[in-house]
C-alpha cells in the first residue's frame, strides 16, 4: 500500500502540516500539535518552526477526498 503525506485541508490550525502528519501515521492531531508545541518550546523554537515552514511549502494539500490510487485495492 502506498501512502503519500498531505496538508490537511479538513483539519487545519495554520496550514495543516501537523494534521496532515498525524492522518499519514494514524495518530490524533491534537497529540501531534501537543508534541511539536513541546519539542519548539524546548529548543528555542527556530528549527521546528523552520522545519514547520519549508513542510508548509513542500507538501500537498489534500483535496479532501480518498486517493483511489494510494488505497488498498482487494478483491471481496
């Protein structure tokens, strides 16, 4: 099965990164914000929000339907 990582368009707070992270590893969003918020306080801040910046730009947005392609495909 191939997976492919999109901004959330559903669920976004900024620009969907940490909602879009958390669909691909099948995890709550909030735990995603919850974690990335600890981890940018803990280092000062700058290489997570240059990290969350640069992902903002590279990755796609969902268009808010199922990628047929990115689906396992099984014959019932």
């Amino acid at each position: 099965m191939k997976k492919k990582l999109y901004r959330s368009s559903t669920d976004k707070k900024l620009c969907g990164v940490c909602a879009g992270v958390a669909n691909y590893f099948n995890l709550d969003p909030t735990i995603v914000r919850v974690v990335y918020a600890l981890l940018a306080i803990c280092t000062t801040g700058f290489p997570f929000v240059v990290l969350y910046i640069v992902l903002a730009f590279v990755m796609d947005e969902d268009n808010g339907y199922i990628d047929t392609d990115a689906t396992d495909k099984t014959d019932n």
